[in-house]
C-alpha cells in the first residue's frame, strides 16, 4: 500500500508536466466540433429525406 501523502505528490508532479492547451487551441477544436456536427445533422437529414422519398415512392405507388 502506498503512502497518500507520497501518491498526493506524485499526483501534483505529474499534473505539472501536461502541457494544456491555449485558450485559441480550445476555440479552434470547439467550433470545429460544432461545424463537423452541423455537417453531420445535414448529411444525416438528406440520407433520411432520400431514404423517406424512396419508401414512399415504392410503398404508395
């Protein structure tokens, strides 16, 4: 069993090496998240239209 006290120190010595990300990196990477998902909302709608259009298509007539 390791000492907590020795593990809590660890712990913060590991924490100073990660080397965070800058407040323009964040920006950047979120509004890409929102892009890619808008891109994906669009495309997966169209695919359900075509899809939708089609079954109608054939079951109605």
């Amino acid at each position: 069993m390791a000492n907590p006290l020795q593990f809590i120190q660890q712990v913060r010595t590991e924490v100073g090496r990660v080397t965070w990300p800058t407040r323009r990196e964040v920006l950047l990477t979120t509004v890409m998240v929102f892009i890619m998902a808008m891109l994906t909302a669009v495309f997966f709608f169209f695919v359900d239209w075509i899809i939708r259009t089609g079954l109608s298509f054939i079951l109605n007539g």
